[in-house]
C-alpha cells in the first residue's frame, strides 16, 4: 500500500486545497480527514481540510486563470485534455488501485472507471472542434444571423464517494475544452482520490506551462460545500449525491439564477418478462444488484417479473448469489467488496426491519459478515410489494426487491411509480414489450435498456434522469451544452436598418 500511495504522490499526512499546477495549501487548523480503508475499517492517510481563505484563494486564482483560459482555442484545449488522458493510461492500474483500497469498488470496477476518465476525455478532444452553432436566416435583408457558444466561466464540481474518480472527469473534462475552469469538491470519504487526480493535473499543466484549469478543494459540506453553492463567481454547479442533497443544491444555486447539473437518487428496476432469455437477464441482474456493493446511483433495485416465471428467476438467482466471493476489492477473486463506512452497513439493517415490518420475505442474505473485519454485508433478496416506504425510498446497499406482475401494462405502471427516474430495462423477445418499453408510455427514467441491465452506462450518451433523480445529463451527446452559454447574434451589412416584425420607428 505504501508504494501505491507514494506514486500517486500521497503521503500520511496531506493537504486538502490547490490550484492546478500551482501549490498545495498549508492550512493545517481546518480539522483533518481520515481516510478509512472500507476492506479493514483502518485509517490509510491523513488529509489537511482546506479554510475558507484557501477557497477564497482558489478562487482567485481561477478566476485569472479563467482569462486567459477562455482565449486559448478550442482545439488546443483539446490537447491538454489529450495529454490527460495519456497520463491516465500510464497510471490506470495505480489509480484503479486506489479506488479499490479506498472506496472498497472491486479492483475490476476501480480500473473500469479509470477508464471511463481515459474514454471521456477522448471524447473531449474530438468534440474540441465540433462546439457548433447554427446559422439562421434572418426576416430583413442583408442581414446575417447566428448563434454561437461562449465559456460559462467557473463550474463546481460536487461528487460522491461511489465514483471517486469518473463523475469528476465527465464534468472537468467537457468544461476544459469548453473554456471553463473546474473546482472540485469531492466526497470527504474518498479524498485520496481526489488529491491523487489532483497531482495527476498538476504534471500535466505543469509540463504546458498552464496554471489553475482544474482545482482541488477538500473541506467539510457544510462550510466549503456551501460556499460553492452560494457562490455567484460559480455560474454552474454540477452536484452528484441524494435527492436531499440535490433539493438543498437546486434551491440555494437557483435562488441566485444560477445553473445546476443534478445527479441524484436512483430506485432502478428492470422488467422481466415471460419471454425473457434467462442467460441474459441472471448475469445482467447480478452485476446491476451486487456489483459495487449496490452503491451505484444505477444499481438495480428492483425487478419487476412476470408470475409464470418468478419462482424460476428467483431460483436461478439465489444460486447465483450463493456463488458470489466478497472480500477484499484487491483480490482478483472478488466480485463484491464492502460497504463505505458503517453507517451504510446500519442503513442496510435497518432497511432490511422495515421491509419484514411492512411484510416482506428476505430470500437470500441478510446478514452483516462478523467474521472479518471491514463493513461486509450479504447480497440479499426480499420478496415485496412496490408500494411499501422502503421500496420507494434509495437504499445504497445490495437489496433487491423482487415484485410480480400479472400483465406488462401492470409491469410499466409499477416501474413508473417511484418517485426516481434515472436507469431502467426490459428483458423480453416479445417486440411489442420492448417498443412500448421504449415508447411514450414507457420508461420514465433518463435511461432505458433493452435486454441489458441497468448498471454500466456508457459515455457517448448522455447521462442523468428525470423526476427526483433531478433531471442533469453529462458526458456525451450534447451534454456540453451545459458548460457553455448560447449567444445569437445578427449583424446588419446593408446601409438601412429595417426592424424586425416589420415595425416602422421613424422620425
């Protein structure tokens, strides 16, 4: 562990604010945060929280730095995120690693989302030069009329523990080569990480001779965090966590006409259908429900299953359980790590008390692993009815809700009737499922698959929901947009100057 935190450029006790390629804070009397390593429940290092002067100062710098940033093209911009991800590539195993040891994701799923940062930043230098506008044609002649796209200026990063790494590059990445600057506050639970990236940019603006692009502060929510959100020098805060979390966010930065991306609470199911093929859904299920300990925002919640064919799924499924190794995330053997902290394991215990006291059956699992030491649970299976609190309410932890249906319009009324709509899929060979899954009337969640699960976006589409997963898209698509404000201009290149809507204003 002591090699792997040293390339990273980690140490036992380190500082929790800097500006890209400039330095590290200080600060050492804004109270300290212990890295907790989930696989033991023993602390990995120290980190200095950063003081409201050192945001301030981050700040400033980002504002300078802003001017000049804004300047430079697109193209070039595109570059240094080019050489972000080539740095990335040399280091995918390292900071895989870290995100194992310190998030307790399977190593698989740590350097999965090394990846995701390597595949949204080649995105990036490709749409460097594909930031279009339109050209229109304007009512008075001789007149020309378009719309381009400006740099917003600074854009906060809010990102939670389950993706230490990934979330933060979709956003930083995109507002680079748009011509913003990012600061970046990441979950208090995982600040290694954060520091690791940070190095990471800082060798990289170091070598192009820039300074203060992407930004680290490390703090507590309730002093940096809402710094952030009130702040009018941020004109876009993009903010990945609860829904609690997320109506606090879009309240305060709204108040002041500011911009959000929200990344909220997920409650995702998937339809299984009579028809379904059985090898696809048993192994897409697994990974959706179990993978990263059922701490993803797109972690498969429920399954919504016809009544012919629930017995056999619920069969198939607790023998596929019975085969799952938890341990440690670093063990190649491993497909299911531990919960972040225990707090997470408490919420998983009581949980599983309100789903017996509403009269629901656990299947499989249902017990904290007391003979090893870190945060383990089970992987479990309760059959329920969609309606209890709990089955409406997010639970990040590996519980999996199996409900019955008795015809698929039944099937799409109990998806629909949560109150999130991030991820969602349908299992079936009936088209006639599948398309109306898909339609209008379907899936009312910003993703919808189609006999693959619910976990496992990838980054060319744009990601987010609707309703109380708070209605944001980063990563691909558009998304860009976001991190940009649009501006229409029209310029006059005759002698006269007719009015729009054919008024007559003259003397």
């Amino acid at each position: 562990m002591e090699n792997l935190l040293k390339e990273l450029g980690i140490n036992e006790k380190n500082y929790g604010a800097c500006a890209g390629a400039g330095e590290w804070s200080a600060t050492t009397d804004a109270g300290e945060l212990i890295s907790i390593n989930p696989t033991t429940g023993k602390p990995i290092a120290a980190v200095y929280q950063c003081s409201e002067a050192d945001y301030d100062r981050i700040i400033a710098e980002s504002k300078a730095a802003f001017k000049e940033w804004r300047m430079v093209p697109a193209p070039v911009r595109g570059e240094l995120v080019r050489q972000m991800a080539n740095e990335l590539r040399a280091k995918k195993d390292l900071l895989g690693s870290l995100v194992a040891l310190e998030m307790g994701k399977i190593k698989a799923e740590g350097d999965g989302e090394v990846q995701e940062m390597i595949d949204i930043a080649d995105f990036a230098v490709g749409l460097s030069r594909q930031l279009y506008g339109l050209t229109m044609h304007s009512e008075r002649p001789r007149h020309r009329m378009y719309e381009q796209w400006h740099p917003l200026g600074i854009v906060g990063i809010i990102s939670a523990f389950n993706f230490p790494v990934a979330v933060w590059a979709w956003n930083a990445f995109i507002a680079a080569i748009a011509g913003d600057i990012s600061v970046w506050k990441p979950s208090s639970k995982v600040p290694l990480c954060g520091i690791a990236v940070q190095n990471i940019c800082n060798d990289v603006l170091k070598r192009n001779g820039y300074k203060g692009i992407f930004n680290l502060v490390i703090g507590r929510g309730s002093t940096i965090g809402e710094r952030m959100i009130h702040d009018t020098n941020l004109p876009l805060i993009s903010a990945t966590g609860s829904t609690k979390m997320g109506k606090r966010i879009g309240e305060v930065v709204g108040a002041r006409l500011g911009k959000t991306i929200l990344e909220l609470g997920g409650n995702n199911a998937i339809i299984v259908d009579e028809t379904a093929n059985m090898k696809l859904v048993v192994p897409a299920i697994l990974f959706g429900a179990v993978g990263t300990a059922g701490q993803r925002c797109t972690s498969t919640r429920r399954i919504i299953a016809h009544k012919s064919i629930v017995n056999d799924l619920v069969s198939q499924l607790k023998k596929a359980y019975g085969q799952v190794p938890i341990g440690d995330p670093l063990d190649s053997a491993t497909l299911m790590g531990p919960l972040i902290d225990q707090d997470a394991v408490d919420n998983y215990l009581a949980a599983l008390e309100k789903v017996k006291a509403a009269g629901g059956e656990i299947l499989y699992g249902g017990n904290v692993l007391t003979d090893r030491e870190g945060h383990f649970v089970e992987p479990t299976i309760v059959r329920a009815r969609n309606d209890y609190q709990i089955v409406q309410d997010e639970t990040f932890a590996p519980i999996l809700y199996i409900i019955e249906y008795d015809d698929f319009d039944e099937a799409i009324a109990l998806h629909n009737d949560v109150p999130q709509g991030l991820s969602s899929a349908v299992f079936s060979t009936n088209i006639m499922h599948t398309e109306a899954f898909l339609s209008h009337e379907g899936s009312d969640c910003g993703i919808a698959n189609v006999n693959i699960g619910t976990s496992g976006a990838e980054i060319g589409g744009a990601f987010g929901g609707e309703k109380d997963t708070g209605g944001g898209r980063e990563s691909g698509s558009d998304a860009w947009k976001a991190y940009m404000r649009r501006q229409t201009n029209t310029t006059n290149w005759s002698t006269e100057l007719p009015l729009a809507q054919g008024i007559k204003f003259e003397l």
